[in-house]
C-alpha cells in the first residue's frame, strides 16, 4: 500500500492531485499540506470521493521540525515536493531525518538571491546514498520531461549528441493584459536574469532577453522565442556525454515584454525589500499578490502549448538529427483537471514520477536528476496519462 505527502496546494499540485486520484492502484493515500489549509481542503472537495484517501495538513515547509512531525504522523513513502524553490532543502532535510524518498519539480533557490543551482541539492547526494533513499530532482515538462526526452534519445537514436536546443512554447492566450501562468515571483526571476547557454565546455552568458529567434512550432504556429537559462541546462550539460551546446528558448508575445519592461523599469520586479508604511515588503511580492493567481487562468486559456527538443549528434558514424515534443491544449487539460496547460505539463510529470519511484522502477539510493534514469517505463506513462508525444526524424536547430 503506498501512502504519498503532497507539499503544496497550488496550480501544479492541483495536477498532481487529479493525476494521483486517477491511478488509485498506486496512489491508495495521498495527504495534501500546504500553508493555507483551506486550499488544501478544496482541493479534497474537487478530487475526493474516489478510491484514493485524500487528507489535508496545515505545514509551514520551511520549518524542519514540522515537516518531521506531519512525516512521523503520516507515515507517507514519499514526498512530492510542489511547494516553491525555497522549500526544497527543508523538505529534502526532512525526508532525510525520517527516512522518505523525496520528488521535486524545480531546483533550490535561495530567497535573497535570484540564483538557481543544483549544487545545494547534489551537496545531499552522499545523505540520500547513505540513508538508502531515492531523491528525483526536476520532475516537471522543463526540467523533468526535457531530460527524460534526452535520455531517451541517446538510448535509441544517437551514440553522441552534440547539440540540443530546448523549445518551449506557450500559444495560450488568457485574456488579461497580464498573467503568469505559473508562480509570478519564480516566473519573472527566471526571465528577467542574465541568459546563459553550454558551448564548448563553458558557460555563455547574455543580457536578459538579447538572443531572440522565430521558431515556427508545429500546432501553435510560428512565435518569438528567447534564449533563457533553464535549471535543466546544468544537468544535462554533465550527463550527456559528448555535448558541445546545450541551450533553451521560450516563446514570450511583444505584450508580455512590453508590461515586463515596464514593471521592471519602475522597480516592481525587485526583490529588494523597501519600507511602506512601517513595513518592510520586496515589490515582487506586492506584484504577486495583484496579478491574477496562476490556478485561476485554467477557465480562460484557449490555445496550445509545444515543448520539446531537437538533437543533433552521431550514430554508427552518421549525423542524425530527432525532435520530439509535446503538444497540450489548455482548453482539453481544465475540462479533464480544472488546471491550464502549464500546470499541467508539469504535475503530469510530477504524479509519473512519483509512480516510477513507488513501483520500483526509478528507485536508486542518492539524488539524481531524471536523466539518471531509464527513459522508456516514463515514455509509456507519458502516453498514457495525457501527455503524448510526437517524433520529428528531419528537423533543424534554431539557426
Ligand atoms: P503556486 O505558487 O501556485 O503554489 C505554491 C504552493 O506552495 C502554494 O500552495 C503555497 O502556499 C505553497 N507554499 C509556499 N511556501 C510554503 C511554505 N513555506 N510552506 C508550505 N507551503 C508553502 O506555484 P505552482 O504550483 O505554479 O508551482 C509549484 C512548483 O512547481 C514551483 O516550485 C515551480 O517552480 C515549479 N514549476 C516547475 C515547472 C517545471 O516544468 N519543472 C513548471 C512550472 C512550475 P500558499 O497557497 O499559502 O501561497
């Protein structure tokens, strides 16, 4: 019987929650624990009722002691992390004290510095090894699927590859000036820092936003993409073997740039705190709380998303180029789950991931990014759980 504590009760754990209570021969108990219990509740009114026993925990997750105290409770297997960032090492510290494998989406992020890095989760590598548990680390579409899709290229189609461009496009349209479709603070930190991309063992780094290319994607047309750092560009630039570049692009409207320049050049995206009436507060947070609440876009997203990938690299000698991709249909994802497709795409990923580690077939003592582990049972699962994916044999790199 497995017994499953979900961290977090917003747009991607509202996924995870409809997927786990579709595979109830996996997911017999999931408990769900959040800061703000009501939504946690909510979220057992909209999904319960069915063969998996849904609970609901009030948690402060950046507090150790009581992450261990609710684990010691519960009792749960594991723990899929979809709270934010900042919440992965005391989650991860947690796992560790009681003895828990450990599921993230997204890697840790100190809150004072826009930054993002594995190398504060790989430092727990020994920990986990040693503890006999599994940590799957990235377990979202981008990081999560992306690496899945370069694992599996490499087992089936190339000896080497050498190059790998990233595609991630967002042809959803959801009515408002504007929205973020996934958390806005992590969000506008990710895009309005420095890009970087892998070329030639080394690190390139850019101005935000300055590599912008037209990428014509199929089922959501041709768009403006953006060379961005992705956390997945880390990983894989070590776990592929034979890389030469490895970068990302996400596809952002001329309006999004637009109400982004301005909210940064009047100092709304900064994570500086200023004093307002007697109280300290980081203006992104103020921005936070009047944008539109990512999980509420689900009813009014019409459009498609593509992410995907594109290899070039050798076979048996031969140069061989593959692309392989998703398209999801926000519409199609709020009438199956109530959710838009960008939370979709990464608690989809999340729920599989969650069932390679309880049934054994992705589960190895230490921390490993998704790529460490055998591609084709999550190819399956990607089938079968609403996230097909689409194979291109002559595609092209961005030039
Ligand atoms: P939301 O902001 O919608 O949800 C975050 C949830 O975490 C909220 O319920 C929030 O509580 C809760 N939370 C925050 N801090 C704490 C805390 N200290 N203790 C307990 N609960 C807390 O974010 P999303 O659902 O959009 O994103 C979830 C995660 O998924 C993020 O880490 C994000 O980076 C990642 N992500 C990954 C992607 C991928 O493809 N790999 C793509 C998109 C997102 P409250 O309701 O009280 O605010």
């Amino acid at each position: 019987m497995s017994r499953v504590l979900i961290i977090g009760a917003g747009g991607v754990s509202g996924v995870v929650v409809a997927k786990c209570c579709q595979n109830p021969e996996v997911f017999e108990e999931i408990c769900i624990a959040s800061r703000t219990k009501s939504k946690c509740d909510d979220m057992k009114e909209r999904f319960g009722g069915g063969k998996t026993k849904i609970t609901t925990a009030q948690l402060d997750a950046d507090n150790v002691e009581e992450i261990v105290a609710l684990i010691n409770d519960y009792k749960p297997e594991m723990v899929i992390n979809v709270a934010l960032p900042y919440q992965d090492l005391t989650i991860m510290d947690a796992c560790l004290e009681t003895g828990v494998h450990y599921l993230d989406t997204a890697n840790y992020e100190p809150p004072e510095v826009p930054k993002f890095e594995y190398k504060w989760q790989w430092a727990y590598r020994e920990k986990f090894e040693k503890a006999g548990l599994t940590a799957i680390l990235g377990c979202g579409f981008d990081p999560g699927v992306t690496g899945v899709f370069s694992a599996y290229a490499l087992k089936h189609y190339f000896d080497e590859i050498h190059y790998i461009d990233i595609l991630d496009a967002n042809g959803g349209d959801h009515g408002y000036p504007f929205a973020t479709n996934f958390n806005p603070e992590i969000n506008i930190r990710e895009i309005t820092s420095n890009g970087r991309y892998w070329q030639e063992g080394e690190w390139v780094e850019t101005e935000p936003l300055e590599i912008k290319r037209v990428f014509d994607f199929d089922q959501v047309g041709e768009k403006d993409a953006y060379l961005l750092y992705h956390e997945e560009l880390e990983s894989l630039a070590m776990n592929m073997p034979g890389i030469k570049r490895i970068r990302f692009f996400m596809t952002f409207s001329q309006k999004y740039i637009t109400h982004l320049n301005v909210l940064q050049n009047v100092g709304m995206t900064s994570i500086e705190p200023i004093e307002i009436e007697g109280k300290m507060i980081q203006p992104i947070h103020f921005l936070k709380a009047v944008l539109p609440d990512p999980a509420s876009l689900g009813p009014r997203t019409v459009g498609k998303t593509n992410i995907g990938c594109i290899y070039q690299g050798v076979k048996d000698g031969k140069p061989v180029s593959y692309y392989v991709y998703n398209v999801c249909d926000h519409q199609a994802c709020y009438k199956e789950v109530g959710s838009q497709a960008i939370s979709y795409t990464t608690g989809v990923p999340a729920m599989i991931g969650a069932k390679m580690l309880i049934e054994g077939k992705w589960k190895k003592p230490g921390v490993y990014n998704v790529e460490e582990f055998d591609p084709d049972p999550f190819m399956e699962e990607l089938n079968k759980q609403g996230l097909p994916w689409h194979e291109n044999f002559n595609p092209t790199l961005v030039d």
